[in-house]
C-alpha cells in the first residue's frame, strides 16, 4: 500500500513537533494559542490545535516547560509556557542530531533513482 502524504507527515510529525515547540518557547514564554500560531506559519508543521495542549501538558511533566497564568487584556488569564534550562538543553541535543539526520536524509533522497 502506497503511503499518503498526511500519512509519511504524520510520522515526521510525531518526532518532530515537541522540539519546534521548544524553539517557539527559545524566544520567550508564550501561551498556547501563539504557539499554534507560530507552528502554523509554516507549511504543513503544524495539524490541528487539538494536538497542542496534550504535547505541552508532556512537556510540562518531563520537566522541559514551566507554566504560569497571567492576567489577558481580554478574558480570563492565560497560561504562559517558558522553556527550562532542561527543555533548552534537549532543543540544543535535538538541533545537532537534526541537522545531521536531514543532511543524510537529503542526501539519499537525492542520490537514489
């Protein structure tokens, strides 16, 4: 059975997400729907919402995010996610074995006929 693009997407998502999560959070503490902004900017990161705050609730028990409410200038407080010096570390692990793991893959995409 041949795969489908959402399909070969979903995978690359499972593995992927929780890091550019991590990275949204590198330039400051952000609450949810900013996230899902951010993740939404591009191309086809980003699925649905339904997927965030589980994915933030995970990273919040591994220890990788904190959170803290903070009053809205509209409606009831936010939740704001900040990003530990132990999510900090596992991004920067990430970026490294990422950037390798892509130039293999890129690489072998391009060389098989």
């Amino acid at each position: 059975m041949t795969p489908t693009p959402e399909s070969v997407l979903t995978q690359l998502r499972k593995g992927t997400v929780d890091y550019c999560v991590l990275a949204c959070l590198r330039t400051g503490p952000a609450y949810g729907l900013e996230i899902a902004d951010r993740l939404g900017e591009g191309k086809v990161l980003f699925a649905s919402g339904g997927t965030l705050y589980p994915l933030l609730s995970r990273l919040r028990q591994q220890g990788w995010v904190t959170t803290s409410l903070e009053p809205s200038p509209v409606g009831p407080p936010r939740r704001y996610y900040h990003l530990t010096d132990e999510g900090e570390n596992a991004l920067q692990v990430f970026t490294r074995t990422w950037t390798l793991f892509a130039e293999d893959v890129t690489t072998m995409i391009k060389e098989t006929p």
